[in-house]
C-alpha cells in the first residue's frame, strides 16, 4: 500500500453500519448469523418487498455494528430487483442503508469469479474488507492463498475465514476496528472505455469513482438517487440523447478488462500443493442425486420420509401440550368465577391461544428439515433436475424455488420470483405458487386427518396419516405445474428464458443457522399468525356468546323446568349440552354460519364450517383456532381437546359422525386448493403492480377449490 493511503477510523464512532455483499453460495448469510446471533431484525427495503435482514453485535464496549445482509449479486450489473437493492445500497450515497464499510464475502474455493464483484466495489472508492469464505474446502483441495500478496494487489484488508465453523470471526471483527483503507486507485480505468461520459457524468453529480460514473450510464433509469434530484436527472438525460451508446457494449469491455487483472492476481496469490486430480466427493455424489432418474427418486423418498417423520415424532410434544391446555381449561372454568370475563378466557383467548401452540412441534420440524436440506445444497440440486421437467409447463429452474419456497410460507416465495428474468415465468410462477401446501395448511390438514384417519392405521413402517400428508403436498405440486401447463399456453411473451446456477458444494449441515431458521420461523408462527387467531376467537367467542334480542333467554326458558331439577344424571348433562348447542346455533355467529350454508352444503359443511372458510380468509391456520372457539362456545365441558369435540360431533340428520371420511377429505381438498390468504393476495399485487393478478388468481384457485371438493365429497360419501 501506498504511504499516503487514507484511512477511516470506525473505532472512533459509536455506531457503525456494515453490508455484507457477496455472490448466492458464498457463505454469506451464514457468516451473518455468526456475527450476530439471535440479535437480528426482518423487515423491507424503503420502496421493494425485497427482504432486508439486519443484525446487531458489540465490537468493543464502546462500539455497535449493524451489519446489513444484502441480497446475493454476481456484479453491480443488476438484471432482477435482488440485484437492484444491493446495487442501490452501495452505489447511492443517499440512501439509508448506505454502509461505513462493507464486508464482501468471496467463495476462496472459486475466487476468480468472486474478485469480479469485489474489484468492481474497491471502484467504488469506498471502504471493503474482503472475507475469505470457506478456507477449510481450499486447504482440503490442497489450495495455498496468499491473503497477504493479495490484499497487497487489491490495496484493501482481507481475512480468512470459516464462517460455517466460526473460524475468523472474532479477527473479522477486530479488523473493523483498525484502521481501514480506502481505495485510492482504479482497478481498471473505466475512462478509457468511455472517456467524455464518464468525465461529464461526474461533473454533473459530484460523484467519488470514475467506475461510480460509468455505472450510471448502465443503470441511469432504475438509480433511486435521481427520484431526489430531478435537476440533475434532466441533465443526464439530456446527456445520454445527445449520444449514441451501446451498453451492452460497454459492459463487455469493462468485464473483459477487468478478467485480464483478475487472472494476474489470481496466477500470483494461488498455488496448489499437488497436481493430481481426483473426483471429489461433490462430483460422485451428484452423479447419483442429480440423475435424471434417481434424482426424483431419491427427492421423493426424502419428501416421504420428511412427512412421515412429521407426524410421528411431533405427536409426542403435540399430546402433551393438549394434555396442558385441557388441563388449564378444566382448572380456570372449575376455579374462576363465573361469568364473562371466565368465559372469554376459557372458551376466547384459551381456546385461540392452543389451535396456535399445539403445532408447533410439526412447524419447528417442517422448518428443521428445509434448512437442513438448504444448507446442505441439495436443495439448489432439486432446481437442477427439475429444470428440464418445469420448461415444459412454462417454467424453468429457477420457478422451482418459489414452489418449493411455497411449502414454507407463500408470501416470501412469491418475492423469490425477483430472480426470475422472464416475465412470462415469474408472472406464471406467482400465480401457481400458492397452490403448493404452505406450513399454514400444515394444523389444518393435521386436524383434518387426524379426525378421519386412525393413527395406529399402518401398512408395515408406513403411518397411513404421513402417506396421506404427503400425498397433499404433491396434489398441490400437480396442481401447480398442470395451471402452469395451461398459463404457458394463456401468457404470450416473446422473450427467450435461460437457467444459470452454480451448485454449491455438499456441506454437512450448520446446526446453529438450522436452530436459527427454525426459532425464527416458529417465533413468526406465534406472533403472526398467533395474534391474528387470538384475536379473530376473542371476536368469534363475542358473536358466538351473544345473539340478537333475547334468543338466549328464550332458549333457557323453554328448558326451564329442567334446569330447576337439578338433574345431574347423563339426561341432565345432555340437556345442558343442547342448550349450549341451541345458544350457539342462535348466536350471532350462527345466523351468519346458516347465511353461508346453503352455498357450501353440496361439500358437505355445515354452517359451523363455514364461519372457519370466512375467518381463515385472513390465515388459513385460523381456520383451527375457529373450530376451537366455535366448539368451545357450544360445549360444557373444557377437559376435551378440539380434536375430541369435533370427533363427538353428530349429524342430527343421519345420527352418523359428522366429520366422516366424504366430509375431511372434502374439507382437505377444499383448504389445499383455496386461496384463503390476504397476505399473498397483497404480495402479489404489489409484486405484479396490478390488481389484475391477484384477481385472476383468487377466482381461479377458488373455483379449482369448489369444484375439487365438491368432486370429492361425492365420491366419498
């Protein structure tokens, strides 16, 4: 380095703000989660539903970071709104985001790929500290990295690190506290490329790189700074009308340029121990999971056993917290006083707060395996083998992370599709993302089958109710590739699509990221999804309490002489039972549940059904809390559980069990088809920028519900 380089000194300040930036598969996000831990907040770029994930950690006692993961990028070249975030973030001085220093994050094992993004940012001019991710993989492969020659060449601090094994983190942290180098010089000089441009451009916005310069002429209409200065935004394009550019051009010679030092630097700063060369173990094992046979196989034989495992190993906790919730309502019903506020208590908030914790055990486990499966890297394999499969509905590679993204919650899914180039796909993707099952069907379906399918029902090692759990999930898989088949043939576009992806190398996987994912997800599933069911049964006990006039009192007067009785014998606790019943039937709650019936009665629900379709329109994991509620109201005891009420239902017409097999397997069908979510009705539009989509999809996803069920429901019963 230079004697006269300028220096920033972060240890002088109080807060400081870093991005992490790197290429998909660097190790990134991994190496967020060492540095802070559970000190991490979710939220939204200002203006984009792109996801921007900020975590907190103490350098010093005097010093706080904020370290910001950016979405993955490749280059300061941005082809997808991911890309676009992290361009903005670092390029635009005004933006909020923008970082005191940024930590780019290189896969050692693929580092002349890596140095293009990390040599375009030191042209930035600002401060970079270059983390050598993954150094266990190169020295395995026998690979010596000179980090000193190369942070020479590169004139910023670089750091070798491990992030999976926290190697290097705490040197990465004391290295933000030393003095930092500023990039004095050009990597490559952009002004050759584009001379006059470049030199016009930085007069007109005052910028600090050359390279800062030649990427507004690339990027000049999606740059968010100019929203704010529109003067200088009318002079830059008065400049660009004024000459003749070829970006693309443009670009290719800067990349060029840039590959020709990258390959000097890497012939310096690499030498390998051994020239043999031996099929690693990423390679032998690819030729078995990415087979264009096995591999669906053996994804279909890890999907079974996934879901088999579900059921069997969440029934334990799951007993036991049923077990606890009955027990506290029996106690609270037995020990408070009567009356109302009892009453909300036990059969509002009580009944809504267990039809929210009794699943989770099978969501920390859904969410267990997709990190698992994530941080191995098979899941980036599952996209390979289906590329082939999904160009044929109209999709390609990269559709099948929204799907399989699906499972997990449709909402962040469907902003997956940002990385999707075609428009034609990504729309298609949108729209058939919700068919695929979301661990919000997850406590209904887990309901439904338990109520018409026996758990000790097994064929061999196989429980009928993960076979059938399975069997939803890829309904909602057919269902979504057979819309895409017919949306290909709907949707004309005639831009070309292609499917680019690196696959990551297999790694065992890292507990603490999987622990991280699963107490994330599960703390949105309380939160979320738990305020939002609380507070739909604190309002269902209301109109399921009340009714209008004087409905109550006239059911109890018709009674009354029995009641006078006190008639404790089975008759008397029968009688009880039917006013309960009759009250709830004459509630509020249940002239709009009769309002609904008719309409849903050819798929064999009730009105009771219908007040949970209503509810669950604003999760579809309300739907248990409902049934909680509206079973809780219409009961006298509080020792059963939901499950136990619902299978003691009687149809008053056929005197048979109400949730027959015809009428769960009806109701399964109807919830793995429905759009019952606003959420992503709200994401698609805001994704899509039209209310048109979501319109389309809600009738589409509705109709495909009704007509399925009804199908169903008939052949059944």
């Amino acid at each position: 380095m230079e004697a006269n380089q300028s220096f920033i000194h972060l240890s002088e300040k109080p807060y400081i703000k870093v991005a992490l930036v790197g290429n998909p598969n660097c190790g990134k996000s991994t190496l967020f989660n060492a540095l802070t831990g559970l000190h991490q907040k979710t939220g939204n770029f200002p203006g984009v539903t792109v996801d921007k994930k900020i975590g907190y950690s103490k350098l010093n006692t005097l010093v706080t970071a904020e370290f910001i993961d950016l979405p993955g990028t490749y280059s300061l070249y941005p082809k997808s709104i991911d890309e676009q975030v992290a361009f903005e973030v670092l390029c635009n001085p005004d933006n909020e985001n923008h970082p005191d220093v940024t930590i780019v994050v290189a896969d050692a094992s693929n580092l002349k790929r890596n140095l293009f993004l990390v040599s375009q940012i030191i042209d930035l001019k600002i401060p970079v500290i270059l983390a050598l991710n993954m150094m266990d993989l190169v020295e395995k492969e026998g690979v010596v990295i000179d980090a000193v020659r190369l942070s020479e060449r590169l004139g910023v601090k670089v750091v070798a690190i491990s992030a999976r094994k926290k190697e290097g983190i705490e040197h990465l942290k004391n290295i933000l506290l030393e003095p930092l180098p500023i990039p004095q010089y050009d990597f490559i000089d952009v002004k050759k490329i584009a001379p006059e441009l470049v030199e016009k451009i930085r007069a007109i916005i005052k910028l600090n790189s050359d390279f800062a310069a030649f990427q507004t002429i690339s990027n000049f209409s999606n740059i968010q700074y100019f929203d704010n200065h529109p003067e200088k935004k009318q002079k830059l394009a008065t400049l660009f009308k004024s000459v003749s550019i070829d970006y693309n051009s443009l670009q290719t010679e800067e990349s060029v340029e840039r590959y020709k030092l990258i390959n000097r630097i890497t012939t310096e700063c690499i030498t390998h121990r051994s020239a043999i060369q031996t099929e690693s173990f990423t390679h032998k094992l690819d030729s078995v999971l990415t087979h264009r046979i096995w591999g669906y196989a053996i994804f279909l034989i890890i999907l079974f056993f996934i879901f088999q495992t579900i059921f069997f190993v969440a029934a334990y906790p799951m007993e036991w917290i049923e077990s606890l919730f009955t027990s506290i309502a029996g106690w609270a019903s037995q020990t408070l006083p009567a009356g109302e506020l009892t009453n909300l208590f036990v059969n509002g908030i009580l009944a809504g707060l267990s039809g929210v914790v009794i699943f989770v055990p099978q969501i920390a486990l859904l969410f267990a395996f997709i990190g698992i499966l994530e941080d191995t890297g098979y899941m980036t394999r599952v996209s390979f083998i289906m590329d082939k499969l999904m160009r044929r509905f109209g999709l390609n590679g990269r559709s099948v992370i929204p799907l399989i993204s699906g499972v997990a919650c449709a909402v962040p899914a469907i902003m997956s599709t940002r990385t999707i180039s075609s428009w034609k796909e990504r729309i298609i993707s949108i729209m058939v993302t919700p068919l695929m099952s979301c661990s919000a069907r997850l406590p209904v379906y887990t309901l439904l089958i338990s109520l018409v399918v026996p758990s000790a029902k097994t064929s061999g090692f196989f429980n009928y109710q993960g076979l059938i759990l399975m069997s939803l999930y890829l309904i909602g898989f057919i269902a979504a590739i057979t819309a895409a088949w017919v949306m290909k043939w709907i949707l004309k576009a005639r831009e070309k699509s292609y499917f680019i992806m690196e696959l990551p190398v297999y790694r065992t996987p890292q507990w603490r990221t999987v622990g991280l994912t699963i107490y994330d997800k599960v703390k949105i599933f309380l939160w979320d999804a738990g305020k939002i069911i609380v507070a739909i049964s604190v309002i269902l006990w209301f109109l399921s309490s009340h009714a209008p006039g004087n409905k109550f009192q006239d059911i109890e007067n018709k009674y009354q002489s029995s009641i006078l009785t006190k008639d404790h014998s089975i008759e008397g606790v029968a009688l009880q039972s039917k006013i309960a019943s009759e009250k709830l039937e004459a509630s509020y709650a249940g002239i709009l549940g009769k309002f609904i019936e008719p309409a849903i009665a050819p798929l064999g629900f009730d009105w009771k059904i219908g007040i949970a379709l209503v509810t669950s329109f604003a999760a579809r994991e309300v739907f248990v809390g409902t049934m909680a509620t509206i079973y809780s109201a219409g009961s006298t005891d509080n020792t059963q559980s939901i499950r136990d009420k619902m299978h003691a239902e009687v149809d008053e017409q056929t005197g048979l069990p109400k949730f027959t097999m015809a009428v769960g397997f009806s109701l399964l069908i109807f919830y793995a088809f429905a759009m019952q979510c606003v959420s992503t009705l709200a994401v698609v539009y805001r994704e899509t920028k039209s209310w048109k989509w979501p319109v389309i999809q809600f009738t589409y996803m509705s109709v495909l519900a009704y007509v399925s069920s009804f199908i169903v429901y008939h052949l059944l019963k």
